[in-house]
C-alpha cells in the first residue's frame, strides 16, 4: 500500500480546516498537491472521504471515521518515528502573566530528567503564538476549546479588581462582580478573556478602553478609563503606584491550560504537561507570586488584600 505519512497528515488537516486552501495554506503546500494527496489516499482505501459536492468539502461517515482514528494515532506515529535530539528544546508560550513558582519547578524538572531546554516566549496572542506555530506549547488564562489543540487545565484561582487610586472605588474595601457591571471595562482585545458578556444581562459593564497587552491595559486602569480584572498572580506579577488592587467577590474563578497542538506536537510537550499537573509537597495549588502588588497605605487593608493575593 503505496501511502505514507503525509497522505495521512494532508487528510487530517483537511479534516480539520473543512477548507481546500486554509488545509494546503497550513501545511505549507499546494492546493492541487493536497486535493492529490487525498485522492490517492482514497484510491488506495477503495471509498471516498470527502463530499466534494458542496462549496465547502464535507466528510464523509468513513472520514469522520478515519479523523477520528488519526487524531488518536498520527501524532503518537509522527512522534515514535521522529529523531530525538539530546536536548531538544521546547518554545513555552504565555500572554498575560507567567505562572512563576508552578512554572519554574517545571522547566527545571524537565530540563533535569529529560535533558530538554525550555524556552519562554511571550506573545500577545489568545493562544500566545500557538496558533501561528511560534511555540510548541502554550500556557492560556481561560481559553477557549479547541477541536485543534490539546489542553489540560493546570489550576483555578481568584481574580482580582484593578482600580486607579483616584477611582471613587479606591475608598471600598472589597468589590463585587455586579459592582464592577456598573462601571466601564477596560477590555484586552488581543489575548484578553473577559468582555461585558460575562456579567450579568442586567449588570453588564460598558467597555471603557480596549488595549492590546497588559502594559496598555494597566496604563488605561491607571487613567480611569475603566476597570480591570485580572487573576490575583498576574496582578501580583504588575505593581502600579496608581492602581489599587481589591478584593472580587462573586467573580468566577480564573482557569490556567496548558495547550499545545494535536497535529505534529513537540516530542516533549506531553511531557511538560505532565510534570506542570504534578503536585509538590508544599506546592501551591495555585500560582505563586513573587512582588505583592502595590502596597496600600492603610495596614489594615493591605493585610485584608495580601490574605487574598495569597491564598491557594
């Protein structure tokens, strides 16, 4: 049976893109090679994969069938017949903030039993450059699924207000979701996660600002343009002089992933994502912090707000 690898892997990208040119621009080939590739692939199966009867190309009950199978077995085949080098290092992706005790032990576990370099990389990106193939692996606030990617949730942990001193909020001692629904919401369009949709029908903010990275973003908090709402680690990660961190009651918990591509992954990205679930004696179960954020002057509050800044 004259089919390789590549018969295998013009299929599945095709299977996921639902879309001749999207498949052929993702594999770095061309349209007609792709449409032969998998003719030849059902030639040799004696059966047709794909309904090329519509616009878009359609699978067939046997594509779903074989996607199905692929998904599972191409990467672990792809991966079993890649040489390995002896220290093969692996691009870690990241947007707002990265998890710093969490994330540290396990770049130094993986570099210390499998000899693999693990090189950090920020981009502000939803998918911190997965999506454009500029990491192997990616460390997401709240994403969103992705039939293309696989993800494993690391940790929960609370978020956190971000308040301008001079906000009339900077007086409070602790806020709620709802009462954040009735100010103006600075909002990240680029690798951001929150929109006023989140809120409530009846208590959704209106969107003050909208940035494109965490300096913008604080930048506009600072300036009233809005508000902010950030996991506590991140926020512990961005002192500002001008920005009161508070206390977020009713908010729903700020999810941490590690994701990286089901299609052709990095022979140790399975790896990372063990070794980051791995708990630690003594380990937090969320992300630690290293700075505090911005300290308050009365000690009475910053006591309250550091009780929740640490909290596991």
């Amino acid at each position: 049976m004259d089919i390789g690898l590549r018969h295998l892997r013009c299929f599945l990208t095709l299977a996921e893109e639902q879309h001749f040119t999207w498949a052929a621009d993702r594999l770095g080939i061309s349209q007609p090679t792709l449409s032969r590739h998998v003719q030849r692939l059902e030639g040799v199966l004696g059966r047709d994969l794909v309904d090329r009867s519509t616009r878009h190309p359609r699978l067939t009950a046997e594509g779903r069938r074989l996607q199905a199978e692929l998904q599972v077995l191409l990467p672990q085949l792809e991966t079993a017949l890649r040489p390995t080098e002896p220290r093969a290092s692996l691009r870690l992706g990241y947007a707002w903030g990265f998890p710093v005790q969490r994330g540290r032990q396990a770049l130094a576990t993986l570099e210390e039993r499998h000899l693999v370099l693990v090189q950090t990389v920020r981009r502000d990106d939803r998918t911190a450059g997965l999506r454009g193939g500029e990491v192997d692996a990616a460390l997401l606030w709240d994403a969103a699924p992705d039939p293309r990617l696989v993800t494993t949730e690391i940790l929960r942990e609370p978020r956190i207000a971000a308040v301008s001193r001079s906000s009339t909020l900077a007086v409070r001692e602790r806020v709620s979701w709802r009462d954040l629904g009735r100010r103006c919401l600075v909002v990240n369009t680029v690798s951001g996660t929150l929109t006023p949709q989140d809120w409530p029908a009846d208590a959704a903010p209106e969107i003050g600002a909208e940035t494109s990275n965490i300096e913008e973003y604080l930048h506009a908090v600072a300036a009233r343009r809005g508000v902010g709402v950030l996991p506590v680690s991140v926020a512990a990660q961005h002192p500002d002089p001008d920005i009161l961190y508070l206390p977020l009651d009713g908010a729903p918990p700020a999810v941490l992933t590690y994701a990286y591509p089901r299609s052709d992954p990095h022979a140790y990205a399975a790896t990372l994502g063990e070794v980051l679930r791995q708990d630690r004696p003594g380990a937090r179960a969320a992300l630690a912090m290293d700075p505090k954020p911005t300290q308050d002057p009365d000690p009475a509050k910053a006591s309250a707000r550091s009780k929740v800044l640490q909290r596991s």
